[in-house]
C-alpha cells in the first residue's frame, strides 16, 4: 500500500468555505434512544420499500418492516423495539412524501412478543460471494454519501461488465460535513475489513482510497489501517476542490477515466465508487450481523449550541438531534439537511434522518442572506465553474421560458446538480434549481412515454390473442 498525490485534476469547481472547523474535531457521540422514532420508507434511490406492518403492530430491534419494491430498492428494518403509532404519508428533506412508520419506543412489548430477528455472524473469507451479496441486501445497505443507491446491486455489476478499480470515497467535500472524516479517524479497521468483503466480492480489483489533502489525520489513520494490505492499493491524496466528491469526477481524479454520457454507469468504465461509511456498514453486517439502522450525522452551523456528529438511529426527528447539541444559541435563519451546495433547505423538525442523512446544519442571519434574481449578464461563471463541461447559462435561459428541448439539446441531463453554477453567479441566478426542474420536465416525459408504449403493446397483444 502507497500513498499518492493525484495525477489528474478535472476542469471547473469552485472554492466554498468549508466551516469544517466546528464539527471536526469532536468525536461521534450516541444519541440516546428517542422516544418516537419517524423511519421512512423511501430512504434510497428507486422504488420506497413496500410496508409490512400497521398502526398498532409491536416491532423489534432489526424486523423487516418495509420489504424492496423492485430491483433498485432497499429492504428497511426497524431501528428499535417499539409500538407502532402509526403508518402516515411523511414529508422528507427534499419535499418528497413517501410512507413513515412511526414507532413509540417507550411501549412495553408483550410478553409472547417474538424475538428479535437475528443475522449470524458470518466468516467472510470462507463464504460465497453469492451469502456475501445476500447478506448485504438483506442489511439494507445503501451508499450513505449520496444518492442511496443499493449498494447489493452496485456491488453485482451485469454480465459483460467487470471492476478494475473499487475507489472509496473519503474526500467528503460538502462544507461543514465531518461525519465521513471521523468515520475515517474512528472506524478505520472496519473501513479495511469492509474493503476486504467488497474485493472478493467484486474479484480482486485495485482499490483507490480517495481523501481531500485537508484532512491528513484521515490519511494517517487510513495509512495505518491499510499498511499491510495486500495487493494493488493506494490512497490517493486529491487536491481541496468542490465537488471533488463527486464519483465521476474522483474517478477521473484517482485513475484518469472519464465516465461518458449518461445513462452510462461507473461500472462501464471499469470502477465502483463507495462511500468510506458504507463501507464500513458492509463489515458490521458482514461480521457482526448487524444491519444497517443507524448513521452519523454532522448537526453543524453556527447557531447550534454544541456542534457534534451524532451517531442515531434512522427516524430520528430533526429535533431531537438539534437538542442533544445543546438547541439554538438563536432562532436559524436556515435549516439545512446536508451540506450548503447540495442539501435541502427544511421548514421543519419533525422530518426524521434516514440513511443518506450526512448532515444537519442550523445557520443563523448572519450567514445566509435573501437575494432576487436577475437576468443573466453573460459573464462566463457558470461555464468555468462547471465540473461537467455545460452551458448553465443556456440551459437556465432556456427553462425561463419553459423550453425544455433546448435544455435538453444543451445536455441537462448530464448535470450532476452541483450547484457549483448557482456558487459564483453574480446575478444570483437559480441556475441548479432550473436544471433540476428540465431534468424532471424529461424524467417525466420519458416515463410517459414507456408507459404509454407499454400500453399500446399489451393492447396489441390481446387485440391479436382474441383475433386467433
């Protein structure tokens, strides 16, 4: 194992400040079991888990309370024994309503109740990789650093495709987010253990281990993990630079390949992308049998008392977290779920973490200011600044006036909602948020239309069953 200064820089990105200073240094604390717990059923990328329980239905620590609705899905388990309160349609931090089962951990359960579900400890270096997969979709794991996608599914790529490189995300850019770096301080054996299980499981590929250069106690303690690894591993040190975070361009970043146009995948280059607490979550379910229920969450900002990252179960409200850090030294200006370039300002605390939740930040009027916006002065900014090679200042002019199609043709749907545009115009354009809303305007024509081609082909089918 070696560690390398990265080789490749890729074009764009900008500077924010970090405010990392406030939460680094303290080390992941447990949050006391709240008293309600609020866990959704849409905590990843694709199909909501389908629930399987109902108001008044007593639960255990680790029962399957939401099973995978599709291909591109995530079982989900419940986080503590409990009474169920209810099952009611909950807003999450992106707007989104999706299912919540809403479980009163004070209840006392029954004494016929069952016990809880047990996932046995497994040896990893005698077990298939088939009981390896299925250990890992049964955990429920998804990437904890973004999106959510399942991570079984990543971790099985289709026939034809084949892992040379399996890189970890450790580079955590997002301002004032610490919870992937202390995880990297704190839980570096089982980071290495995780990357063991994933290497059988994907056939041997290199592994790139990715970390930004402002955060060598990570490096050290990733170094240390690491030194007697076998194999071709290096840690790679990448440059300070938003959205080094990004899996496309820390590929680029870590071993210079360039992932084409969507719909093409990582995997098609050769790499799968990890978060470093995903990885982690793979060894616990792997060796300890236990599933993914709980994460670290940076709560940051300067108007939180005590700014900490907190290790809680999923369903934990907003304000439960904020008063475990001391509440607010004054009324936020702004509640943030994630980090400030591409999280979700949120008007309430009764939303509850889940599994992709990396950050909680109150900030108060002194660091957000109201603003309007103006037409675009053709400055340039945004083309510089953009990681992806677009015009966002086309595509924002075009979804002004509604024009989607120019949007399109200008390559919307290759944007990977940064927000680095929106960073350094100086006419405080809405550029993320109008690529957003082209990209959903295609979404949901495409999905029309397959639904719409479907019809017609059933229908053609029975038209010609009922001509015989």
């Amino acid at each position: 194992m070696k560690t390398v200064k990265s080789k490749f820089k890729f074009k764009g990105g900008v500077h924010p400040d970090y405010n990392k200073e406030l939460a680094r240094d303290g080390a992941i604390e447990r949050l006391p079991l709240p008293k309600e717990l609020a866990v959704s059923m849409s905590q990843h990328l694709g199909a909501p888990a389908r629930c399987l329980v109902k108001a008044g239905d007593f639960v255990r620590r680790g029962q399957v309370i939401g099973e995978k609705a599709g291909f591109i899905s995530v079982c989900v388990r419940s986080p503590a024994d409990g009474k169920v309160k209810a099952v009611e349609k909950r807003v999450g931090a992106a707007g989104a309503m999706a299912d919540a089962v809403l479980i009163d951990t004070t209840a006392s359960l029954p004494e016929d109740a069952p016990p809880p579900p047990v996932l046995a400890p497994m040896d990893w270096s005698s077990a298939t990789r088939e009981e390896l997969l299925g250990r890992i979709e049964e955990a429920g794991i998804c990437g904890m650093g973004g999106a959510g996608f399942p991570t079984a599914v990543k971790l099985n790529p289709p026939p034809g495709k084949r892992c040379e490189y399996l890189v970890l995300n450790g580079a955590e850019c997002e301002p004032y987010l610490t919870a992937d770096y202390r995880v990297m301080l704190e839980r570096a054996p089982r980071i290495r253990l995780g990357v063991e299980i994933m290497r059988k499981v994907l056939g041997l590929p290199a592994v790139r281990i990715a970390i930004e250069a402002n955060k060598p106690e990570a490096i050290a303690a990733m170094e240390a993990a690491f030194a007697d690894i076998e194999g071709n591993v290096e840690i790679v040190v990448l440059p300070v630079l938003y959205p080094q975070g990004s899996e496309k361009h820390q590929i680029y970043a870590t071993v210079g390949r360039v992932v084409p146009e969507p719909p093409a995948l990582p995997i098609d280059v050769g790499c799968v992308v990890e978060n470093v607490g995903t990885v982690a979550a793979i060894a616990d379910a792997v060796e300890l049998g236990e599933p993914l229920l709980e994460r670290v969450t940076t709560v940051s900002g300067d108007a939180v008392a005590t700014p900490k990252n907190v290790l809680a179960p999923s369903g934990t409200r907003y304000a439960d977290l904020l008063e475990f850090c001391g509440g607010a030294t004054e009324r936020p200006a702004k509640v943030i779920s994630g980090g400030t370039m591409m999280g979700f300002a949120v008007s309430s605390l009764d939303i509850g973490t889940t599994k992709t939740t990396s950050g909680l930040l109150f900030l108060s009027r002194r660091r957000v200011f109201q603003y309007s916006s103006q037409a675009c002065i053709n400055c340039g900014r945004c083309l510089r600044a953009c990681p992806m090679n677009l015009n966002p200042a086309e595509i924002s002019k075009a979804m002004e006036v509604d024009d989607v199609k120019t949007a399109e043709d200008a390559h919307v749907m290759d944007c990977i909602e940064c927000g680095a545009c929106s960073f350094g115009c100086p006419a405080y354009r809405a550029i993320t948020q109008f690529c957003r809303k082209a990209k959903n305007s295609i979404r949901a024509r495409i999905a029309a239309e397959r639904a719409a081609a479907a019809a017609a082909k059933a229908s053609d089918g029975a038209a010609k069953k009922e001509a015989k």
